[in-house]
C-alpha cells in the first residue's frame, strides 16, 4: 500500500465504540471464532478496511506474542482512531469476558459447586464447537487463495498436531518458504494466483472500504516515535518483573537462616528427604493471626455425656494445646512455612472467623454432640475450599470407650450425614497425593497405633464423593496420630514411630494448604 493524501473515513469514535462493543458482546468460540466475528463486522457489514489489509494485519498479529484476536482488534481500532481507538477496542475486547469470570467467581464463592453452571456450560459446548468450526472454514477460505497454500496449511497441522513440531518452528518454516517460492517467482505464493477460494463470493477490496489503500498518517513508519513507544512499553513490562524480583529476593532473604536440625530423622537416624523444600503455591496468608504468620486451628464442641472421661476434660481438647505445639516446632524446622509455635488458636465450626484459616484439626469426635449450626458451618466451610483433619476414634465397647458406649465411628458418620446428606467414606492408600506432598510415605503399615492393633485405616471424603477431586477431609479412624505430637520427648513413645506421626501431620498441613 502506497503512503498518499489521507482519507477521511467519517467514522467517529462514538460509533467505533458501539461497533466495538458489539464486536466483543458476539465474540465466542476463542480466538478463531473472535476473528470471524471482525471479519464479519469490519470487513463485509462496515466496510472499515479490506480483505488483504485485514488479512495482512492478522498475519502480523499471528507473530506477537499474546492473544492475536485481542492484538487484531487494537490494531485496526488504532488505524482508525489513533491511540484512543486502540485502547477502546482492547478493552471492550475483553469486557465481557472480565464480566463473566468474575460472576461465575462470584457464584464459586458464595455457593461452591453448582451442578447447574455444570449444566450450562455442557450445553454451550456443541454450540461453542459448531462456532469454530464455521470460523475456521470462513477464514480459510479466504486466507487459502490456492492448493499450495493448503497443503502448507496441511502440513503444519500434521506437524503440530501429530509430530509436536514447537509451534515458532513451524511459523519460521512457513515463512522461509514463503520467501524461497516468492524469490522463485512461484504465483501461487505472490498474494494472488489460483482460484481455490473463488467460491466465498467477491471479497472486499481494500479501494473500496473506509479506509481505502492509503496508509493513516499515525501508521506510517516513524523511527523516532516507534523508538520512544517502544522505550515506554518496554518498561512498562520490565517494571513489574523487576519489582517482582525485588521482592521474592527479599522474602527468600528473610527465610534463609532456617535449616534442619536433624529433629525428624529416618529410622536409621539420617535426615528424612525433602527437609528444606519452600512451601510454594499455597495461600498461607489464609491462615494466620495479624503479624501474618501460619496458625493452627484445633475445633472446640459441646460432648456427649461421658465426654470428659480423660481427666475430667472435654473430649475436643486432649492433648491440646501441646500437641500442635511439637508440630508447629517440626513445621518450623522443616520448612519455611514460619508458623506460630506456641499461639494456638481453638474455635468452633459455627464461629465466622474459622473460614481465615483453611486447615482445621478436630480430634475425638466420636463423643461430639452437634448442633445444627455446627453441621451448616462445616458444610459451608467443606464446600468453601476448607480442610479437615480428623483424628482419635475409640472403637464402641472396647478401650475407654468401654465407660459409656460413646466414642465409636456410628456417632460421628451420623454427625456427617447431617452435614453431607450423599457423603461417602473411601479408604485411603498411599498412593494418594496426600501421602506425598512433602515426605514420601510410601506404606501406611509404618503408621503407629496408639491404642489397638491391626492394620492402621484411614479414610477420607471427597468433594462431590469423586476420589479424582479434592480430597475434604482425612480422618485417622483407628490410629492417635496426636497422642506421638504430645509425648514425643518424653520417652513414652518409641522415637521412629514418633517420626512417622509428624511426617503424617507435616503432609496433612502441606495437602490442605496447597489444595
């Protein structure tokens, strides 16, 4: 295109934002089918630009990194209204878009799963799919003018898709071939020759629209403002990822003096692998007290009668707060998670202030007498994202169970059923991720028993009752992990079988906090 006198297109920018608008309210399907939606609108209805100036530019905007769809329409709303016309048309691009996200995060939030948006987006699927499709022809019909641009076309495809060629590779082959052929005066390649896509109609020559061929004075090359844009975005980008840097040094400062001091050992005494690992990806924060650092959260209830028989305390608080405190004192050594090691915080499954912290431990529940607000409380804080860590059972007539019948599983799988009507109990392996996500713990035959004998069971409850999702609650049904917590040091529990009650307690903290 020929740089000549500038043509007024009398398109004003109040009627490019409601085409823009409109353009982003009819954009499904991704960005193929965002790009079929301009063509459409812009090319064919509008007239704004032609066939070759619209299929040049997105060939161009194939190349940047970033949404070509996105970066298409900036493109053509700054050749027609300058700077402000790109910035309208990128953000209205992706308004709708911003929009929906933050609705269904909204619903997420409030009501947690919801078969229907389930329902909804099942149903959008065929529609979604017959919308790329029909994209995917329309602008290939027109992009592939011949049999040789098809089987280029072709190829590339069978190369991504069959032979995982990268993706850059194969956009540096297309167009070192493109360039070979054009040198080696093939037409088929010259932007006209053949007539393979003939059949879509006649298309919109780039004469005959808006902005005709000329080139908009603000698009013509301009070494001196190209040079002090790109100084401006580049920056831009740099700024943050240097601040980031700044900023992850920083913390990654302030944790190195923690190291292992050999506290949780192997059998044969040797540090247990994965010692020093940084928690990553986990929202900390969640659960903290002011000063922002890790708290752990042990469940208060009302008990059953005959409740109080260890010592005249209340079921929920054996052990407490001691226990947690010697795990808090393992976290801290083996890793940089920081936590509070003597500040423990007790609350109930109704108090508002349990949904700060993700990861909650309740022991003994076989004597829990709930309430109907302690049963929605779970519910809401189960369906929310939270974890549960359930430990202490007392086999009914057996053990101290023996004083009053109370303390066996029958009591607490019917306190569940009032707050999970469908919930299902699956025995756990040790294959699950749980088992692995900070110690290896490869045999759940290695886990202590603090009271009976037999195989140590565990079970666990998954969202939805679907064990490929997350895992809600673990609950050590026959097997005190916390009694080891509580005397270790003391001599009354054998060293090793203490080791592998932390290392369980180290992975149900690290499990909750990362899923």
């Amino acid at each position: 295109m020929e740089a000549g006198r500038e043509r007024d297109h009398g398109v004003s920018f109040r009627q490019a934002v409601g085409v823009w608008a409109r353009v982003a309210a009819l954009s499904f399907g991704g960005p193929a089918g965002q790009i079929a939606v301009m063509h459409r609108i812009l090319v064919e209805e509008k007239r704004w630009i032609g066939e070759q100036r619209f299929l040049h530019a997105l060939n161009y905007c194939m190349l940047l990194p970033g949404p070509e769809a996105q970066q298409l329409a900036i493109y053509i709303g700054w050749l027609m209204h300058k700077t402000k016309g790109g910035l309208a048309a990128g953000t209205l691009f992706v308004f709708p878009g911003f929009v929906s996200i933050m609705v269904l995060s909204w619903l997420y939030a409030a009501f947690g799963h919801l078969p229907l948006i389930d329902a909804l987006f099942f149903g959008l699927k065929a529609a979604v799919l017959a919308i790329v499709l029909e994209a995917v022809r329309r602008i290939s019909r027109r992009a592939l003018k011949n049999g040789a641009m098809v089987t280029l076309a072709a190829a590339s495809f069978l190369a991504i898709f069959l032979l995982g060629v990268p993706f850059p590779i194969i956009i540096l082959a297309a167009a070192l071939i493109g360039y070979l052929v054009e040198r080696a005066g093939v037409r088929e390649f010259s932007g006209g020759g053949g007539a393979h896509g003939s059949g879509v109609g006649k298309q919109v020559a780039d004469s005959d629209t808006l902005l005709g061929e000329e080139v908009p004075a603000h698009a013509r090359p301009n070494w001196r403002w190209s040079l002090r844009i790109s100084s401006v975005f580049l920056f831009l980008w740099l700024a943050p990822l240097f601040a980031l840097l700044v900023t992850l040094a920083s913390a990654l400062h302030a944790q190195s003096g923690v190291t292992v001091t050999g506290s949780v050992t192997s059998n044969q005494g040797v540090p247990l692998p994965g010692a020093t690992v940084f928690l990553q990806g986990t929202n900390i924060g969640a659960q903290t007290n002011e000063d922002g650092r890790f708290t752990f959260v042990r469940i208060r209830y009302t008990h059953l009668p005959g409740g109080n028989w260890y010592g005249g305390w209340p079921a929920w608080s054996h052990g407490y707060p001691l226990a947690e405190q010697n795990l808090m004192k393992i976290m801290n050594e083996v890793s940089y998670l920081n936590p509070h090691m003597e500040e423990i915080n007790e609350l109930t499954f109704d108090d508002p202030e349990l949904f700060k912290y993700p990861v909650a431990y309740v022991i003994e529940v076989g004597w829990w007498d709930m309430s109907d607000r302690e049963a929605e409380g779970l519910r809401t804080y189960l369906r929310k994202g939270g974890f549960v860590i359930v430990d202490d059972f007392k086999v009914r007539g057996g053990g101290f169970g023996r004083f009053d019948g109370s303390g066996g599983w029958d009591v607490f799988e019917a306190n569940m059923r009032r707050v999970l009507p469908d919930v299902r109990f699956f025995e756990m392996s040790a294959s699950h991720p749980i088992y692995h996500s900070f110690f290896e713990i490869d045999d759940l035959n290695i886990v202590p028993q603090a009271y009976v004998a037999g195989t140590p069971i565990f079970r666990g409850v998954y969202e939805d009752n679907d064990p490929t999702r997350r895992l809600q609650m673990i609950i050590n049904y026959n097997t005190d992990i916390s009694q080891f917590w509580e005397w270790s040091g003391t001599g009354l529990r054998p060293i090793d079988q203490t080791n592998e009650a932390y290392k369980l307690g180290v992975n149900y903290i690290i499990y909750g906090l990362t899923h």
